[in-house]
C-alpha cells in the first residue's frame, strides 16, 4: 500500500517557468548582439546575473536606437546626394563646353576652390554659388540642426523614461507574481500533506481489515452453509479488487495540478470517492461478522 503516499515535493510554479523562458530568450538577445558588436573577437567574460542583463538590455536599445538613427541620417544623404547629381547630370549638357573650358583655364589652386565651392552648394542644398545665399542656407541649417537635435534629444529622454517605466512595471509583475505563487504554494502543501494523511490512515486501517478477515478465513467451519462463505469470499475478492482500483486512483492525485482552483475540485472529488469506499468497505465488514 505504499503507493498510495503522494509526494512532498514542492509544486512547480507556471509563473516561474513563464520568468525563467523570458530571460533565457533575454540572455539569448544580449549575447547575439554583444557577439555581433565584437565580431571577430571573443566577447569578454563577465558575471550574469539579473543586473547584469537588465543593463545590458537598456545599452542594447539605446545603441540600436542609435544605430537607426545614423542609418536614416546616412540615406538621406545618399539621397540627397543622388538628387544633385541627376540635376547636375541633365543640366551639363548644354554648358559641358564652357565648364570644361573654364575648369581648363584655371590653376590648380582655381581648380582646387572651384571644386570646394561646388561642394559646398551641394552640401547646403542650393544650386547657386552667391555668398549671401549661400550664407542664408547655412544659417537655415543652423537652424534645422539645432531643431533636430532638440528632437533627438526630447525622444532620447522619452525612451530613458519608457525604459524606466517598463522595468518598474517588470518588477511590480515579478512582485506581484511571487506574492500569488506563494500563496499558491502554501495552501496546496497543506492539502497535499493532508490527503497524504488521509490515505497513509484508511491504508493502515484497510490492511488490519483484510488481515481481520484471512484470520476468520482460517477458522471456518465446513457446514451447511459454505455456500454463504464462498459469496462473502466473493465479495472479499470484489473488495480487493475495489482496493486495487482506489490505488490506481490515488496514484492519479500524483502531482496535482497547479492551479488553485482545479486542486480543489480534484481534491473534493477524491475526499468523495474515499468516503463511499469506506462505507461500502464497513458494510462488507458487517456483512461478514454477522
């Protein structure tokens, strides 16, 4: 009858398993991106704990977010660039004698200033080489620049204070979700450990019975009535047979599920079946004394 025990081991958690996942694919994230960045050396062996890889994670974003960024800023210059040289490209067509002309009479400082003014309009974004335009637009982009950056720099503080703001929600769950699975955990001990005792009890009891009964078994006295004793032998069989049943039923309680409320509905079903086993198992008791 000693499979009828249920185990004492701690149940596991599904809240724990979900948090142990999630920073296995964290740690998995962080590793690909540290490889990537010190790509082709070894990346530097360092302590793995939760701090750890939760700053990781915040340098991970924020140098993504930077990479983005340079990323569009290098496009559009690309960009840019590719749209003066199409202008430039469907205009040089009829002046081609008169630049080449021009480009052939200068020095090589006239050649070298000619082609850093160039520059220059193409990097303001202007086509025309007077100095007061060309000084407005470098005013403009003063400007721009000083605008983009208040930009950049009022979505930098945006996303610091969103990552703040996830990781103490992160830590609330986490809190939260502990709180529940202790609780959790307490209260199915306690059931688990008292349906350990109800069952160690009615298979201490169920085997003085059958004991009980191979000893009346031993003393019966061949009469008239063998009759009667092979049908309460019958019914010791059919008893036995129950028993066996309530085993592999008990052992269907190995392991019980996690959640709180399918627990109790399990538990409550078994108190039930238990009870009807007993009282079948005190009538065929009686039955036989009598």
């Amino acid at each position: 009858m000693s499979n009828l025990s249920l185990p004492n081991a701690p149940l596991l958690s599904p809240t724990k398993a979900r948090r142990d996942a999630a920073e296995a694919r964290d740690w998995a994230y962080v590793s690909s991106w540290l490889a990537k960045k010190y790509s082709p050396c070894p990346v530097p062996k360092f302590e793995r704990n939760g701090e750890t890889l939760r700053t990781l994670l915040e340098l991970a974003a924020v140098n993504e977010a930077a990479d983005w960024e340079a990323d569009l800023v290098h496009k559009a210059e690309e960009e840019e660039l590719r749209t003066y040289e199409n202008i430039f490209q469907t205009r040089q067509g009829p002046h081609r004698d008169v630049v080449e002309a021009l480009e052939g009479g200068l020095d090589e400082r006239g050649s070298n200033a000619l082609h850093d003014l160039a520059e220059a309009s193409v990097v303001l974004g202007t086509l025309s080489t007077d100095p007061a335009m060309m000084g407005k637009r470098i005013i403009e982009l003063s400007h721009e620049k000083f605008e983009m950056n208040e930009q950049l720099r009022r979505v930098n503080d945006l996303q610091s204070q969103l990552i703040r703001e996830m990781e103490s929600m992160r830590l609330d769950v986490e809190n939260i979700e502990s709180q529940v699975d202790e609780v959790a955990q307490e209260d199915m001990e306690q059931r688990t450990a008292q349906l350990n005792r109800e069952t160690k009890q009615f298979s201490t009891k169920l085997d003085q019975y059958i004991e009980r009964i191979a000893s009346l078994e031993k003393f019966a006295i061949v009469s008239p009535s063998i009759a009667e004793v092979k049908e309460q032998e019958q019914r010791v069989k059919k008893g036995q047979a129950r028993v066996k049943a309530l085993d592999r039923k008990i052992a269907e309680f190995h392991g019980l599920p996690p959640d709180l409320e399918i627990a109790k509905m399990e538990y409550s079903r078994a108190r039930g079946v238990l009870q009807r086993l007993r009282r079948r198992r005190d009538e065929l008791f009686e039955g036989m004394v009598s």
